[in-house]
C-alpha cells in the first residue's frame, strides 16, 4: 500500500512538473481602426509575449504585455526599446477589443480574433544576462533593468526607472542578488512597508508586475518599475554600484 501511494505521488509531481512545461501560442487576426493586423502571441501565466504586423507595412513589431482575468495589455517596441504604441482591452473567449494608443495621445478601436492556437514547449532561458529597457519617448517616462546570471539559480540586478512629466519621480533598486527559478525571480523589500515584486524574464525581454498589492516599495510618487522590458543587449552589464 505504501508503494502505491508513493506511485501515485511521484506521477502527480511528473504530471504537474510536465504541464508546467507548456504553454499556449495563439494566432490572431483583426483591425486596428481599418488597418489589418495579425498577431502570434505566446502566453506564460500572465506574461504574454510575441509579434504584431501591420499588414499593409508587412514588418514584426515585437510585442510584450499581460493577461490579468481577462484583462489585456500590450506594448508594441520600435526602434529597439521606444515603445511606440499601446493596447488595452478585455478577453472574451476567442476575441480581444479595446483601444490602441501611441505615445503621443493617438487613439483607435481595436479588434482581434483567433483564428489558431497550439500548444509549445516552453522555451528555455540560455541567460538572463543583458541590459533591458523601455522608453516613451523624449517626453515620456523609460526604464532601465543591468542582470547578470551568475548561477543557474542567482542573478544580480539593477533596476532605475523615471517617470514622465511633470515630476520626473524615480524608481530605483539597487544592485541586489535574487534567487532564479526557471525564468523567474522575486523581489521582496519590507524596509518601507510591503514590496513584492515577480520579475519574468523570456528570450527577448523580461515583465515586471507587483504581487499580493505590496506596493510599498518606497519609490517616488506614483514611480514604479512595473513594466516590459526589451533586451537590447546580451553582454554581461556594467553596475553602477560595484559593492
């Protein structure tokens, strides 16, 4: 009896391990105001990542955003870290709509549906090393993320973010060693009251989000490094602060 409980156990753990290990890739097709676009997105818990293409331009625009309940962000990246447009809307079943907007304050109806759908092997991570940055614009707030991946299982990192105007407030980690499971790391800070934060990394780029509302992290007024991150560089980076 005991081996049979231990059996099942063991597959329970296989089993749970093994679905861990999928993920659902997504192809949509729809408009944005009257312009036709398609989009493949791969979705991770709710990080949600891929390319968009304007199809009348034919060129991918990577793509990194969410999917919390069903609602659902996405930044569009042009030239690397500038990004250049924004959406915002509401999953229901096979369908997103909502509004695209661009930096500067443009706005456009959006609508996309699935057309296909298949499930992958989640990619793995060669390295969370590199630089990894976001920016809207001369006139808008940008984000800046140094990693180095010194173990299967550590990282280093550096985190500074500035909001945009009028306050210009800031956001900063400094350099801290976190622990890296898979392609995630946590950080956690209670020196100003509650602050959690869940980092995922991906080929590619990497998304920050709080978790369980531990928003006091003592950064400036409304500043934050939430946010998607483009990986503009794999090098190991240059820290700030060496100590």
């Amino acid at each position: 009896m005991k081996r049979i409980f231990l059996l099942i156990v063991f597959l329970l753990v296989e089993g749970f391990s093994f679905a861990q290990t999928k993920l659902s890739r997504h192809t949509y097709e729809g408009l944005v105001n009257k312009f036709p676009i398609s989009l493949s997105l791969t979705f991770d818990a709710n990080l949600v990542y891929g390319t968009l293409m304007y199809k009348r331009v034919g060129q991918p625009i990577k793509v990194i955003g969410s999917l919390e309940n069903d609602s659902f962000s996405l930044h569009e990246f042009g030239e690397k870290t500038e990004i250049t447009g924004m959406y915002y809307g509401t999953k229901k079943g096979d369908e997103i709509s909502g509004s695209w907007s661009s930096p500067n304050g443009k706005e456009m109806k959006f609508g996309i549906k699935k057309t296909a759908s298949s499930e992958i092997e989640k990619p793995e991570l060669k390295s969370a090393t590199g630089s990894y940055a976001y920016s809207f614009g001369k006139d808008g707030g940008n984000g800046n993320m140094y990693v180095q991946q010194v173990a299967n299982d550590k990282i280093i990192l550096e985190i500074q973010a500035v909001k945009g105007p009028p306050s210009y407030n800031q956001a900063i980690i400094e350099k801290t060693t976190l622990k890296l499971v898979r392609n995630e790391a946590i950080y956690e800070n209670n020196e100003f009251g509650k602050c959690l934060l869940k980092i995922t990394f991906f080929e590619g780029g990497a998304n920050i989000i709080y978790l369980n509302d531990a928003y006091d992290c003592g950064f400036g007024n409304t500043a934050s490094v939430v946010g998607n991150y483009f990986k503009f560089d794999s090098k190991a980076p240059k820290f700030e602060k060496n100590n």
